[in-house]
C-alpha cells in the first residue's frame, strides 16, 4: 500500500493537511445490551481508518477510498442530505455531514483519502470508525467542539442515518480509548472507566470469513432484536408496578438492574413474557451481570474467571439472542480446544469475528489451532493478515497537523 500522503497527491494533486486516525474496537464483553443503555466493556484496536485531508472552501466533500473495493464519493454538506443507495459505503461518510451539519453551522468540507485495515462487516467497528473520522475531519475544519463524551452521542446519533438503531459503544471507544486498556462504558451520562489489560492476557480475533453486513439483510435482525428487548422490557416494568411490587414504573433496563436480583426478576419475567421475550430479556440482564464481573475480573488478573464469561456470554448470545450461526460457534470451539481461557462472539453476530482470550504463552497454539482446524479447512483466504490477529490495545482517535 503506498503512504496515504502519496496517494492524496495523485488523486488531489497537492499535499494533505490534516491526518485523522480512528481505531476499530472489540468488544470484550456486553453485547446486544448498548442499546439497553447498560454498560459494555470494549477495547480499542492496532487498526484504524486514517483520513489525508484539506479543507476546502466551499461545502463539498470529495472522499477518495485507497480500496478497490469502495469507489470515491462526493457530496455537498447540508441537514438534507439524501442517502445513497442501501449498503453504500458513502452512507457512512454523509451520516456525520448531515449529523453535524443539523445541529451547526458548517461552510467547508473536504478533500481526502481513506484507507483502512480494519476487516470491513466483522463486527470490528470498521462503519464506525470511519463515521467517526469523517465526523472529527468535519469538525476541526469546521471549528466544533469534540470533547469526547457529547461528540460520542453526536455520532453515535449520525450513524443511525444508515438504518441500524445502534447503540452508542463503538462511538465512545473509538474516540475515548486509552492505550493498553479496555474501558468499562456505561451511558447517560456517557462515562468510560479505564482499565488496564494484564500484560499476560492476549485477545485474539478470528474472522469467520462470513460477512455480517449491518447495512444489508443483517440489519432487520439487528434491529428485531433492539424492539424485542424494548418489548420485553415494558411488559416487564408494567407487570411488576401492576401487582405493586414497584413503586413508579421504571424507564430503564439500568435502574431495573439496579433494583432487582436478577434471579428473581427472572423468575418474574418468565411468568410474564412470551419464550421469545423472555430468551431476549434473560440475555440482556445476565449479559449485564457478566460485564460487571469482567471487569472485576480484570482488575484481579484473574484470567480463568473472564475466560469463564466469555463463554458464558458467547452461549447465552447462541441460545438466548439468537444471533450465532455454526461457523462462530465452531471458531469459538476450536479457539477453546487449542487452550483458549475463553471465546465468544463478538459485535452484532450472524457472521463476523469472535474473539478469544489466551495467556501469552499459549497464544502461539490457539492461533496455530484456528490456522489449522478452521481456516485450513476452507482453503486459500484473502487478506489473511486481517483475519486472524493479536489484538493491542490502543489509544482513540487522534488529529494532526501535516
Ligand atoms: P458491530 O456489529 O460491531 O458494528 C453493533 C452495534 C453496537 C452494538 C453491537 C452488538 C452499531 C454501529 N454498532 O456492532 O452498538 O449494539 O452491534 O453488541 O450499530
């Protein structure tokens, strides 16, 4: 790949000004529940999107992708601003353009050049990432506040322009993370509580090689699952004011956590809900429970126990969310059997990556072990770099002066 710098003199003719470099994340642990306002625990990555830009002087954006794969895109910035057609990756350039362009004043746009070696559709983050590099681009050139905690919710706010009804986690760790650490991120107000990752304990990412595209079929799914949640919750809170076991109902599934045990809310909530509603709600308030004990986990070092949440999580993501398919569930598997402390799924689902957990002396035989009983089986790969890697954890977005 030629210097980012190279390629924005050959396709703009003059030298950039600005370099922006937005991480993609994984999630360690917490999924599905973002949207449920309940805390998550996610850690930035080594990969990023990085955008050569120079502000221009009127409002056009003219967004140059280094990747055969995406063609170039350009567009006037204004609140109006239509999208293009479904699956597109410009959507997620316009999403940050109309975002900021509705709530601010906005006169200049852009010209640039993405690259990116974040796996694209593998629950890494890579749509966020560039939502939020275009979104920070837009915002330095155009003299608007990005201090981390309201920027966040603004982008997280922009995405939702292509259709996902996400939550906010992969907003937040991009642009927040800190070097060597997860962050336990928990929302309104956003708060991200740093962790450091024990030096012994590596994170590898395997990608199923299946796509799981949020703006395609996926997304329906992805969004079932937010209303289901919704859904369960409300029966739940009013069912449980109505035979006066609460006072005011509440608004929230974090002040439900907080107020009930959950084995007995779920005692509760089986009496109430349909098998469905109840697998969705029994997934979100033991999902919630396992973030708490990850991050304790962590704080000890105590390997063993957050590889035991991994699992616990990737099962109850199989059987109660409904979003695993056979080759993260096989994955997960043969991450375990070469000496993993602990696999799971990891972003949406339905496709993508998991990630698994080793101590450093043994991440050697659990790649080796996915090399061979996974990958090997399917036959030759492209980009298998991107696949199959140790993860770092990274600091957050980052802006310079070239
Ligand atoms: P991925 O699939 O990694 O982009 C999505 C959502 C998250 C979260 C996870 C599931 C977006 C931008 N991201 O992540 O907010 O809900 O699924 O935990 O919609």
């Amino acid at each position: 790949m030629n210097s980012i710098e190279e390629v924005f003199k050959e396709v703009h003719g003059c030298l950039p000004a600005l370099g922006v470099r937005v991480p993609g994340r994984v999630n360690l642990i917490g999924e599905h529940i973002d949207y449920n306002d309940l805390p998550v625990f996610p850690m930035a990555l080594q990969r990023s999107v990085r955008i050569a830009l120079s502000p221009r002087n009127d409002r056009m954006v003219v967004l140059h992708s280094d990747d055969d794969r995406f063609s170039s895109v350009e567009f006037e910035i204004g609140p109006e601003l239509e999208p293009s057609r479904k699956g597109s990756w410009g959507n997620y350039v316009k999403a940050p353009a109309k975002e900021l362009a509705h709530r601010f004043n906005m006169q200049r746009g852009f010209d640039g050049v993405l690259q990116s070696d974040i796996p694209v559709a593998s629950g890494l983050s890579s749509s966020s990432a560039i939502v939020n590099a275009v979104g920070l681009a837009l915002a330095h050139i155009n003299e608007i506040s990005t201090e981390t905690r309201d920027f966040a919710s603004v982008m997280a706010e922009a995405e939702r322009f292509v259709g996902t009804q996400g939550g906010g986690m992969d907003q937040a760790i991009s642009l927040g993370a800190r070097d060597r650490s997860a962050a336990r991120i928990s929302f309104h107000p956003l708060r991200l509580q740093h962790v450091l990752v024990p030096d012994d304990w590596c994170f590898v990412i395997a990608d199923s090689g299946e796509v799981a595209e949020k703006s395609g079929a996926l997304q329906a799914e992805y969004n079932l699952r937010r209303a289901q949640c919704e859904q369960a919750f409300e029966i739940v809170v009013q069912n449980l004011a109505h035979q006066g076991r609460i006072g005011d109902p509440f608004e929230s599934y974090p002040e439900l956590c907080e107020a009930l045990d959950t084995q007995r809310m779920l005692v509760f909530a089986e009496e109430v809900l349909t098998e469905t509603l109840y697998r969705r709600f029994r997934h979100v308030v033991t999902e919630a429970d396992r973030v708490e004990g990850a991050v304790q986990q962590m704080v000890a070092a105590d390997i063993r126990g957050f590889g035991d949440l991994m699992d616990a999580s990737h099962e109850s993501l199989r059987m109660d969310c409904q979003v695993s398919n056979a080759a993260l569930d096989e994955l997960v598997q043969v991450a375990r059997d070469g000496g993993a402390m602990g696999a799971r799924l990891t972003g949406a689902g339905f496709g993508g990556c998991v990630v698994a957990l080793a101590e450093r002396h043994r991440v050697d035989d659990v790649l080796a072990a996915l090399r061979v009983d996974y990958y090997a089986r399917r036959g030759p790969m492209e980009r298998m770099n991107e696949r199959l890697f140790v993860a770092v954890p990274s600091r957050g977005a980052s802006i310079r002066q070239i």
